[in-house]
C-alpha cells in the first residue's frame, strides 16, 4: 500500500500549480480588483458571478454558496477525487516528484486512484486508434475522411483514429500496457459476452473526447462497413470520467474562442466541428450522442462568463449561443427544445439553418468555407425561429389555421425576456397572422399569465418547494447549513463597506468599492455587515492574511501586529482566526501562508479563512501597501485600546478614589491613553 504523501511536496504542489489558470480552464475569471478575479460559480447555478479567486493568497471562495478552498480542493470539488488522489492530478500537471511517506514508496502501476488510471488507459487507446489510421486496413476510414474534405492534417488536429476490425486488438494493447481487467471493464472500452470482455469500438473512425483540460475521457465512433450491425454513431457508456449530460465535443479546443468572443456554435456532429473549425468558426461543439442539456448550459455559460448584456443585434458584443439544425422536422424539434432552455441563458441564443437543409460538414464540402461562416452571420434569434415554425404548421389561409397559430405562437412570445423587444415580435406576429393587433397584445398577456400562474403552482424542477427561489431571487443567494452565508443577502457578493467612515479621510473605510468577509459558520452568529467595528476586524484580518509580506518586512508594521491580542477582536470566528494566525506562527510571506492558517483553525472555520483570504481590499496601490496595513492593524489596536480604556476607568470608579487599585488602574489608563495616541497617528 502507497504511504501518505511528504508534506512539503504537498506545499510544493500548492505553489506551483497556478489556481487561476486550473480554475480557469472551467470559469471564464474577470478581474475584480487589484490581485482578485472573478466568475460564475461552477458549484451552483447563478446569474451574478460571486465566485472569487485570489491567486496570490492561493485560495478561491463562492460568496453565493460558500463553497471555498485552496487549489487542490478545487480539483477534489470540480472532479470528485479524494485528496491524495487531487494532489497526484496537479502533481502531474506541475511537474513535481512526489514522495511518500509511512513506509510507502511512490506508488507502483496499477495502485493508483481508479480515476488516474482510466485517464491513462483513454491515453493509450487515442494514441493507438491513431496509429491504426495510416495502416492499410484503414483505407475505408481515410477515404470517408477525405470525402468530407478532411485530410491528414484536419485528422491529426482532433486526434481522429481507427479501431481496427478484430475483436481484441485494442484490448490485447492494453493488457500489453500493464491494465488489469477489472479497470478494462470500468473504462467503456470494452464490452462484455458470454466469452468476456472485447473491443467496443470495431471497424470504426474513431474521434477522441476530451474534457476541457484536453484529457480524452471517452470516444464517438463511425460505422464505415455495411456488414457492422451496431448503429451509425456509437459512443463511449457512462462511466466514472464519461457523463454525457456535461460533455461538449470540442470543448477543449474551442474554449479559448467562447471566453474571448463569448459566443459558442453548438452543432450537431463530429464532422460539423471540425468543419467549423476549420472554416474559422473556432468556438463551435456538439454534444454526444445526446441533446443539449441543462448541464451543458451550465458548462458553456461559465466559460462565456454569461451574466448579461445579450443583445438582439447580429454582430453584437453580448454573449450569443448559436444553435445549428436540419432543416427537416427532426431539426425544428431539436430548435424548439432548445428554446425551452433558452431561459437558462442570459446570452441572446440564435438559430442558424440552411435553406437547403445541409449541416455545415456538407456546407464546407459543396461550397468551401466562407459558405460555411456565411451560415453564422445569418443567423436569426431563436424565438423568431420558433414563432414562424409554429406558424408553418397551421393553414394560415384559413380562420381557424390563424386561430391556431395563435395559440401555438402566444406562449412563445410571452416567453421573451427581453420585455422592451416583446410588444415588437408581437406586432410582427399579428402581421404574420393578418391578424389585429391588439387581438394578438391580449393573447400574448393571457399567455404570460398563464404561464407564471404554472409556474407559481410548482417549485422549480430539481429544488424543494421550500426555502428555494421566491420573490424573484436567484438561486445564488441560498445557502446550505454549515456553509457560510452569502455575504450580501439577495446578491451573492461580497457587502460593500457603505456604512460611514470612522473618520474623514480613513484609508480603509471610506473607499466605495471596499469590499468585507462577513462569512457565518455553523455554531457562529453572522456578524453585521455594517457595525464599523466588524468592518474594521474583518479587512484587519483581509490584510493579515492576503498582504503577510507588508507586515513581515517592515519593522514598523510588524510592531503594531505584535500588540494585538485576541481580545483585539471582538467577533468569535475573527477572534479564532487570530488565534489560528498566532497558531500558525504569524504572518509569513509564503504560498502556504493561508493554507497554514486554514489548518490551524479546522474544517469548520477554514471557509471562513477562504472567504476572508478572497474579498477584495479597499486598497489599491501596491507601492503603499505597508502603510495601508499598519493603519488597518492601528485601527484595530486602537479600537482594542479604547474598550480597555473604559473597563480601567469603570473599575477605578468601582474601587474609589484614593484606593490602590484606583490608583494601579489609573497609571495604567495612562499608558494606555499614550499608547492610543501613538496608534491615532499611524
């Protein structure tokens, strides 16, 4: 058995493994502020982005669901892996050695995590159907290649293979490659008979699936011989790495194009992809032998960084979502089940179809590539799709046709967000119908009506009636128990500082983009946002923990850290984070430090030290960052000072005049009161 893993490799792994770039292969990150970056959370579904991300600190933090971490357990939350087995994963990623210790050595083939071994089998088997591409047998997949307009390079670009005919090549390979049976059967690359286990893919072109990392977790394969029984596409089964509900062919290479243009181009096959991309359209994907799906709106919405501003106007800077259909009945079901989920979009969502019924795979043959970029710009937005193909299915030409498009095209307009572009498709629709208008206006509100009527009737689809989203909020703004609260009820971000400043000219509490960690924890009471005082201890604690390096190397700031106490604090949580501070040895300028901290403090408050580590400061000039931290730290101090100040002075009053301990306690106030001053001028 494999020993535990030596913990400096573990503090190495934390190092150089970069959290905004692992994070950042999943959630498009925006800068919010000097060394903070944010996005949409990809543990809960929200429409305002309340995930942080400070890479410097190391450490990442939901305000909407309280989810929170270091690097390494981003990985163990985003790919369900237990902690040894996220620390090998980054390991790998980051070029470290790892040692083990407990009377382990390195692990040995075949005894690591499940996971890493099927990503290791799905490595070989890319490699391998690639290889059997240029052997004669594969003739039959070169030419159906070929006859698609895709030559040798197009195939090496997406990895394209074949899987030879036999009924153990690619089995007997693996075997070869040290795996065992029982990892072959939780791979999906095999099926299994009454003989045991054999190649799953047979006889077939073979395109590799990637998860957005580019690791291959799985493979769609083409028929290509008449005599193969088995149906035209055939893809991997569900398995541990595979789940085709969130799986995007080609989202590995396409996602660079969906965070910059924030537009994605969902076809509807392999070979509609790479003639996308190979057109130019480099943000396009399809699904996998499924439609597309609520899971996949969540995937493609994070890397679009979709929180608003969609636009109506072709060509505009919103994010847009571009579906692309047949022509035929088969292709107007699929575009209306994607209006169904157009809700779940704030990105404008358009259809793109070919008069001529043709995927962009037979565009790009038959007519070249900018015929194929051609079909994106003339796109039209989804409802108006949808409204005119519920029009063609009625007899316009007669009263009850028109009557029945009406109530068919109602709905659909109801449905538009947009409610200053909704009297105009109304208009239009009532000119598409030859209908009156004002006859269609009421449609179009009975048909609102009856359709949040429906909804106020049940509870969203996947969420208890109770305690979810009511009154118009978001589902961000829940909160689960033991987690910490969203800092600012209804939004999911971090509250603002807008209660006064202190003082005039305060450095801390007078900047109107200061934001503060006011994380409740189970057993701890939330903190009010707005008491000056909580303020004053959480940025305290913000600057501890993101800026150790001012405090560490200026004589000065370090000094005033010194003097602070627990009892500095006056908020439980704040008060043990100190304490787990002090715990840790103060402050130290390493990539471990908040990782210290959080181990210091336990799994209950560590997201508490997350949330605090992630809020972004109100301060931003890096050049005078000692400065600002020693004024926070005085702030504090000072704070301390006065409240001992007043208990001195109530215990002289308590013990008379003229007492010794009046006398002891006043000597003290003394010093006290100087001490304060010092504090004052910092």
């Amino acid at each position: 058995m494999a020993g535990t893993i030596n913990r400096d490799d573990i503090a190495t792994v934390r190092e150089r493994a970069p959290i905004e770039d692992i994070i950042g292969q999943h959630v498009t990150l925006k800068s919010a502020g000097v060394g903070s970056l944010k996005g949409l959370c990809p543990f809960h579904d929200e429409r305002s982005p309340s995930f942080h991300v400070r890479p410097a600190a190391g450490r990442w933090h939901c305000f909407g669901c309280g989810e929170g971490g270091d690097v390494i357990e981003f990985v163990m939350r985003m790919d369900g892996l237990p902690f040894a087995e996220a620390v090998e994963y980054l390991a790998e990623r980051s070029n470290v050695t790892l040692r083990y210790e407990a009377g382990g050595g390195p692990r040995k083939e075949g005894t690591a995590g499940l996971r890493k071994r099927l990503l290791d089998a799905h490595r070989v088997s890319a490699e391998f159907f690639v290889s059997q591409l240029g052997t004669p047998e594969a003739k039959t997949a070169r030419d159906f290649l070929l006859g698609r307009g895709f030559g040798q390079e197009a195939a090496a670009t997406f990895g394209v293979g074949y899987a030879p005919q036999g009924w153990s090549s690619l089995l007997d390979h693996l075997r070869n490659n040290g795996f065992t049976e029982p990892e072959l059967r939780a791979s999906g690359l095999v099926s299994e008979g009454q003989r045991g286990i054999y190649d799953r893919f047979r006889g077939r072109l073979v395109w590799p699936i990637r998860d957005v990392t580019g690791e291959p977790i799985g493979f769609g394969a083409r028929k290509l011989y008449e005599d193969d029984q088995g149906p035209k596409y055939l893809n991997t089964p569900e398995t541990a790495l595979y789940k085709k509900s969130n799986v995007l062919y080609g989202l590995d290479l396409a996602k660079g194009a969906i965070r910059s243009e924030r537009t994605v181009v969902v076809v509807e096959g392999y070979t509609d992809v790479m003639a996308c991309h190979l057109a130019g359209i480099m943000n396009a994907v399809a699904t996998c032998g499924t439609a597309f799906g609520e899971d996949h709106v969540k995937v493609v919405r994070r890397l679009m960084g979709d929180t608003g501003g969609a636009q109506l106007k072709v060509g505009s800077t919103g994010a847009k979502v571009i579906f692309t259909f047949d022509g035929d009945e088969a292709g107007q079901n699929a575009a209306l089940k994607s209006f169904a989920l157009d809700q779940q979009f704030l990105a404008q969502t358009f259809v793109a179809v070919d008069p001529d019924g043709m995927d962009p795979c037979d565009i790009r043959q038959q007519r070249g590539d900018e015929a194929v970029r051609a079909l994106m710009e003339a796109r039209v937005p989804l409802f108006e799709f949808v409204i005119k193909t519920a029009l063609g299915a009625n007899n316009l030409e007669t009263p009850e046709g028109r009557v029945a498009a009406l109530r068919a095209a109602a709905p659909v307009v109801a449905g538009i967000r947009d409610r200053a572009i909704q009297p105009e498709y109304a208009r239009r629709l009532a000119g598409w119908l030859g209908m009156d208008e004002v006859v269609v206006r009421k449609a179009v509100t009975d048909a609102g009506k009856a359709r949040q009527a429906a909804a106020r009737s049940q509870p969203p689809q996947g969420r208890p009636a109770q305690g979810g989203q009511q009154g118009g909020q978001h589902r961000d703004q829940a909160t689960r128990p033991g987690q910490p609260a969203a800092a600012s009820a209804g939004r999911g971000e971090p509250p603002p500082y807008d209660a006064p400043p202190l003082d005039d000219g305060d450095p801390y509490t007078d900047h109107a983009s200061a934001q503060g960690a006011f994380g409740a924890n189970e057993g701890y009471e939330r903190p009010n946002p707005r008491d000056p005082v909580v303020r004053s201890e959480a940025v305290a604690l913000g600057v501890i923990l993101q800026l150790p390096d001012a405090i560490t190397a200026h004589a000065d700031v370090r000094q005033v850290f010194d003097g602070l106490a627990s009892d500095a604090f006056t908020v439980p949580q704040y008060r043990a984070v100190f304490d787990g501070v002090l715990a840790a040895g103060g402050p130290q300028a390493t990539s471990e430090w908040v990782a210290m901290v959080a181990e210091q403090v336990g799994p209950m408050l560590a997201p508490t030290v997350s949330e605090i580590a992630v809020t972004p400061l109100p301060h931003d000039k890096p050049e005078e960052a000692h400065r600002y931290v020693r004024s926070v730290l005085a702030r504090v101090a000072d704070l301390s000072v006065t409240r001992q100040i007043a208990e001195l002075r109530g215990r002289m009053q308590r013990a008379g005049q003229g007492t010794e301990a009046a006398s002891e306690a006043f000597a003290e106030v003394i010093r006290l009161e100087q001490l304060r001053r010092t504090l004052r001028e910092e």
